[in-house]
C-alpha cells in the first residue's frame, strides 16, 4: 500500500539475505522487493491483501499470494522460509505481536521496516500541533492506513516483552541515509533484523 | 497485442489411437477415439502449445464457432481468442473432449467393439489420471512435446493439476481455477445425489438406455437442476430470483411459481435433452475419485514434491462448491514445496461458475500471467 514510495530500506532489507536463500515478503505491494531479491538470486513469495497489487505483482513475473494479513500465516509451515519481511506495513495492522509472532514461526528470521514515529521533524510538527505528514508519514490524518504510531523505543521494548531479539538495525533519514547517531530523533524510517530469542 | 476478437470459425477433428490405453480400472481399450480443437498455429519448437481442459459437462469446443452454426459458441471463448486473455496470435490451443465423454470422444455411447453396441454401462470408469494419459497421447500425436501451460476450472484444474505430479516434465505451468485437491464428503453426497437420480430414473435401463430408444432425461434433470444449483452462489440467486413469481403463476399448487424454479426447469430440461446420462455418471464419479495425495498418505505437498512446473491458482469468494479455501490447500502444499506460485482469491458473485465469466479483473489476472509464459 506504500508502492508509490522510494523504497529506500529495500537495499538494507536485500544487504541481509543471500544468493539461494528463500524470503517470504508480507505486504508486498506490487513485488518490487521480491523482484530486487530475484535478481540476487533468492527465492522469493509474497503476500498481499490488495487487489490492484495482486494483480500487478503478477504482472511483473512475482510469486505472490493474495491472503490477508491480519488473518496471520496459517497456511505457511514452520520454519518454511529464511527470511520473513514485513516493509512499512507493521504500522497499518491491528494484530502487531500476532503477526511478529508468526513471522518468527514461519521464518528463521524475520525483517521488520516502520516509519519512526519519533523522527524529529514529527515531533515537531506535534510540538506545533498537528500531526506529522513526511516522506515516511506521508498520509494526512484521515486518510491514512496507518494505525498503529510508534517509535523505535517502543519497538524495541515490544521485543523484549515478547522475548525477540533484536539482531541487528539500520536507520534512515528521510532522504535515505544512513543515520548513526541519536537514531530515535534522527531515525525516520528504522528497519530491524529480528530472530526468537533465547 | 491485437484487440479481443473472436477465432472465429473453427473445425474439430477426430484422431484414432490404435495403440491401447490402459485404464485405472483395469480395463484396457485397444483402441479409441478423441475429438479436439485447436486455434492458432504451432509453431516451430512447437513450444507454445497450452491444453485446456475441460470440467464436467464441457467439451473440446472451447472458442470460436462452427462455419454452419455461427450461435454453436465454444463454451469458453470469451477466455480465448485473439488478443483475449488465453491469446491464440501467441499460443497454439488445444481443446478435446476426455475419454468417457459423449461429444465424440471414445465414451459410453461409442459402440463397444466386443458386442458393436452402445458401451452404456460397461464403459470403463475412467479417472482424472486417464485423462491425463489420453491427453498426452494426443499431444504426442500433435508433436507436442510439453504444453507451454495446461489450463482447467473446476474438474479441468484437477486435471492441469494431475499433469504436474504425473507428467511433470511436460508441463511448464500449470493454471489451476476454481478447483479443490479433492472432494469433501458433502461434494461426494451432492454427486451421489445427482447420480441416484439417474440411477432410478425407469428410463436408465442399467445404462442400456440406447437399446431402447429411450434416455433418462428425468433422472438426468434432476442432476442437473441438483448441480446447477451448487454453481451458484445465494447472493446471485437472490439478486437474479429473489421471491419473485412468474407473472402466470397460480397459487397453492405444485406448478412453476417462483422464477429460481423457472429457471433451474428450463436449465435441467436443456441439459437433459442433450447431455449423456453414462457420461454424467462417468464425470461425476472421476469427481469422487481424484485425490492425488492418496498414494502419498494423504500429504499433498509429497505428492507435489516432483512437480517443475511454475503454478497461477485461481478461486472466487462465492465458490461454496470447491472454496478458496480448498484452493489455499493446493498453494500451501506449493509453497512447502518452494515451488513458484501465485495465487487470487477473486470477487465474485457467481459462485462456482465464475471460472466461466466475462469478469474484468479475472480474465486481467489471467492474461498478466500469460503475458510471462514464454513461448
């Protein structure tokens, strides 16, 4: 549902799979990352609720999987593919520890991309009285399919709670850059290579 | 990519195998007939052919027409033609009419060479695998080494479905609609039913109507009217019917009153007046028997462990005869597989005969991923 976007986090997301591995990619829009990864040669199915992207993933040689998320990945086995990825979709679902949950079950591991709520210029655009609209918020109050606003802080906690662990992290700004300090102000765009815990 | 247009006039042909098929149920026919169509041209490599099959009551006329009956309309030409969907200025179609049929093919009205009389009943039970043996003699026959995609709804997606675990290297995709890995119990019941109905209908004779110049036409409407109304879906009766009455309608009688009554009479005098009640039988039974995981435990995913071929599964919501669900059975074992799948659950209010429909989206889907089988 963010296709229109610059999918600046795909080169993270593809810097942490290799040749030969499978993925399975959740919400993914018209398969522009499967595609990405295809050509770095993984195996690559893709999940998605829309119609219209359904449609256009199929278009575009994909694997893809018309299925809603919220339902959860009943049909998947465990352990069925390397990497599981959920890119800027974790913010538009109600069910978050459901789907992290079973992202970890289906998944040896799994890669989570969000908007960080608590980017500066949204803490601003708070402070100012309103809320945020930017490059990763890009969505005005009543229209968004956002539901769920949280920052990076509130991430990680969640991952304690629910025992995963946090293997590794890259954060972005909203230009696409690499940010490597004060990430949860300078953080607008944060993605996350998570595994069970233990 | 021209516009859609119609194949236009078509010939169906009939090709003698004189090489006996050995049958599931242990019948060998020496020999046997099968009467098929093709559109398009083959071409060089002879690797752009694609094999529809076809469901229950269809046949090998699949598109186009026949030049002395222009309203005798394939049964799915608004899926195939040029610049259609199914796109024959790039494949090369295949349509026949299986084993068991009764449209040309080798079936129970065909006389049996032991006695030169009607098969009728002692035509062989024949089994989705037969077909698929049958249709592969065909396709040898044609120089057709390995089908570019074999395509079927319903029963005929059980067959796309069939090729890949038994001739997997001669499939290259395989497009799945609106079908299920098998039948439940209550999809056998609803069979049992309609074949009941013909069963002891008087006129069936134990299946030598043909000696007595006769046919089960009561029994056969009954299956019909039985069946048709597992093609549709409540929301589209309700919309199409309702409560509505025929305008002649008396009252408190058992005459035709409500219009669904109406309609479900004329559809299952139509078919009976022509369908073959041994072919139903036949049908329906191949039906009941398909479960291609039965030799593999009752696991799916083992008996898809061998298929190469690349998969498009296709359901719509209003499907209560073989549901999504029972589609998601048939990608799940894919994707356990790791073999490429895609997969769309479409809108639709027709229920099980939406696979026959002119719907936009559907037939968008089906010509995105044709678009990406190479010839």
């Amino acid at each position: 549902m963010t296709h229109a976007l610059k999918r600046q986090d795909f080169d993270v997301i593809a810097s942490w799979m290799k040749s030969g591995e499978s993925v399975l990619d959740l919400g993914c829009g018209e398969g522009e990352l499967l595609r990405l990864l295809a050509g770095r040669g993984l195996r690559g199915w893709g999940v998605e609720r829309d119609p219209g992207h359904v449609l256009a993933a199929i278009e575009n040689g994909v694997n893809v999987i018309q299925s809603d998320l919220e339902a959860g990945l009943a049909g998947f086995e465990d352990d069925a593919f390397d990497h599981v990825v959920l890119s800027r979709t974790l913010q538009t679902m109600r069910h978050t520890q459901q789907i992290l949950a079973e992202m970890l079950r289906v998944g040896r591991e799994a890669v989570v991309s969000f908007p960080n709520f608590a980017y500066w210029k949204n803490r601003m655009a708070v402070l100012g009285g309103r809320m945020p609209v930017s490059e990763d918020l890009p969505y005005q109050w009543y229209d968004t399919p956002n539901v769920r606003f949280f920052t990076m802080l509130d991430f990680e906690s969640l991952c304690e709670g629910m025992g995963v662990a946090i293997r590794d992290r890259q954060v972005l700004d909203e230009r696409g850059a690499l940010v490597t300090e004060e990430h949860n102000f300078l953080g607008s765009l944060a993605v996350y290579r998570i595994g069970r815990g233990g | 990519m021209s516009e859609p247009r119609s194949i236009g006039p078509v010939t169906a042909r009939r090709l003698l195998f004189t090489e006996p098929i050995d049958l599931a149920a242990g019948v060998t026919l020496p020999q046997w007939e099968l009467v098929y169509e093709t559109y398009g041209a083959l071409n060089a490599e002879k690797s752009n052919a694609i094999l529809i099959c076809h469901a229950l009551s269809g046949h090998h006329h699949v598109a186009g027409h026949y030049a002395d009956e222009p309203k005798n309309v394939g049964w799915w030409d608004n899926m195939i033609g040029p610049g259609k969907p199914i796109d024959t200025d790039r494949f090369f179609v295949v349509g026949v009419n299986n084993l068991g049929g009764c449209h040309g093919s080798t079936g129970p009205s065909s006389p049996n060479p032991a006695t030169g009389e009607p098969w009728g009943a002692d035509f062989p039970v024949v089994t989705v695998g037969d077909w698929i043996k049958a249709q592969a003699r065909l396709a040898d026959a044609l120089g057709i080494e390995q089908w570019a995609a074999v395509v079927g709804g319903s029963l005929g997606g059980m067959q796309a479905l069939q090729w890949t675990i038994d001739l997997p290297e001669r499939v290259r995709h395989a497009l799945v609609i609106a079908a299920a890995p098998k039948l439940t119990a209550e999809n056998i019941a609803f069979n049992d039913v309609a074949r009941q109905a013909i069963l002891t209908d008087p006129d069936f004779h134990g299946g030598h109507f043909y000696r007595y110049g006769t046919r089960p036409a009561r029994g056969l409407r009954l299956a019909r009217m039985l069946g048709h109304i597992t093609y549709l879906s409540d929301d589209q009766m309700a919309e199409k019917f309702g409560r509505k009455r025929r305008p002649s309608a008396g009252s408190y009688g058992f005459g035709v009153e409500f219009e669904v009554e109406s309609y479900l009479r004329y559809q299952g005098d139509k078919f009976a007046g022509w369908f073959d009640a041994n072919t139903y039988l036949l049908m329906t039974k191949a039906l009941d028997y398909f479960d291609p995981a039965e030799p593999f435990g009752g696991d799916l995913a083992a008996a898809l462990a061998g298929a190469t071929a690349k998969f498009l599964v296709l359901s719509f919501t209003t499907d209560w005869r073989f549901s999504p669900a029972r589609s998601r059975e048939i990608v799940n074992a894919l994707v356990k597989n790791k073999h490429a799948v895609s997969y769309a659950e479409i809108a639709s209010q027709h229920g099980h005969d939406s696979f026959l429909m002119d719907d936009r989206y559907y037939h968008a889907v089906m010509a995105a991923y044709l678009r990406n089988v190479g010839t």
